[in-house]
C-alpha cells in the first residue's frame, strides 16, 4: 500500500534556491547521460538520454523545474557537445520542454499518479514533435517516412523511461524526505 501512495503523494516542493540548484544538477546529469551511452555504443535516438532528467524533473520537483530543465538540457548539451545536431534543436527542445512541462503539471495541479502523468507527457512530448516535424519538413511524405523510423528506433527509451523513471522519482523521494528529516 506504501507503494501505491508513493505514486500519488505530492512532488517535493524545495525553496527556490534549492531548486535551481537541483535543477541545474539534473541538466548536468542530462548532459552526462548521452556522452555514457555514447561511451557503450547506446544510440541516442534509440535510447533517448537527454530525456530522462526533464521527466524526472516534472515528477519530482514540478512544472517550472520540468520546463527549465527541459529547456536548459539540449541548449546545453548542443553547446557542450554539438548534439543534437542543429537541424533537430528546436525540435528536441520544444519536445523536452514539453516533457518537463507536462509531467509537472500533472503531477503538481492535477495530482495524477506518476506513470499516467510520464504517459501523458511522452505521447504530448512526441505529438509536438511530430507537428514541429511535420511544419519543418513541409509535408507529409518526409514527416511519415521520419515519423515511423523515430517510433521504431525509439520504443527502447520510451519503454527505459517507463521502467526506470518511477522507481527513481520514488527513490529521489524517499531520500530526500529521509534527510530532510535528518538535518532539521
């Protein structure tokens, strides 16, 4: 039964201080995971790291750290890395923008548990790419064509994000409140 709270308790709500800072330790994180799943010959499209720490973001600490951390991520990662490639920044960064977003906002306003709002918020995150895709491409030939490799190139890290994300929002959480309790 503790489990089942834990997906509908409310995120951890941190002074703004502590939120940016964990903010910005999480877009560290976000800039570190493609580089490590670079180093094991993991594909970015297929495994999408830059966008685990924005879901986690909106989960567990809410909407405005979702988006900035969503924003900040592949601006980020494209200065430090040149990736994602020019072509697919604006993309990518409205994509996990949105991300960050929508699962903040789910769990923070609407109370949802934590896997409805990681589903809701990657089927959003992927329907503004697709429109996003479908403007800049200018049609819908390139877009189907594009659209049906990135689903099926991608399904590995929309299962990782499903698998791994809520237990670790649920970790996050239980340490934080463990020493929380501790310091004060």
């Amino acid at each position: 039964m503790d489990q089942v709270r834990n997906l509908v308790e409310p995120i951890i709500k941190l002074q703004s201080a502590k939120l940016v800072l964990v903010s910005f330790f999480l877009v560290s994180l976000s800039i570190a995971l493609p580089y490590l799943a670079h180093q094991f010959h993991l594909a970015g499209p297929m495994f999408l790291p830059l966008h685990f720490m924005a879901l986690t973001a909106g989960l567990l600490l809410g909407w405005q750290a979702g988006l900035f951390v969503g924003l900040a991520t592949p601006l980020m990662s494209f200065f430090f890395s040149g990736m994602p490639l020019p072509l697919l920044l604006p993309l990518m960064t409205l994509e996990i923008a949105v991300y960050g977003l929508v699962t903040g906002y789910l769990r923070e306003k609407l109370k949802l548990n934590l896997y409805l709002s990681l589903l809701i918020a990657l089927i959003s995150g992927r329907t503004i790419w697709l429109i996003g895709l479908f403007i800049t491409t200018g049609g819908l030939t390139k877009s189907v064509e594009t659209i049906r490799a990135a689903a099926t190139l991608g399904w590995p890290g929309l299962l990782l994000q499903l698998l791994i994300i809520p237990p670790l929002v649920i970790g996050l959480k239980k340490f934080y409140e463990k020493n929380s309790h501790q310091s004060g």
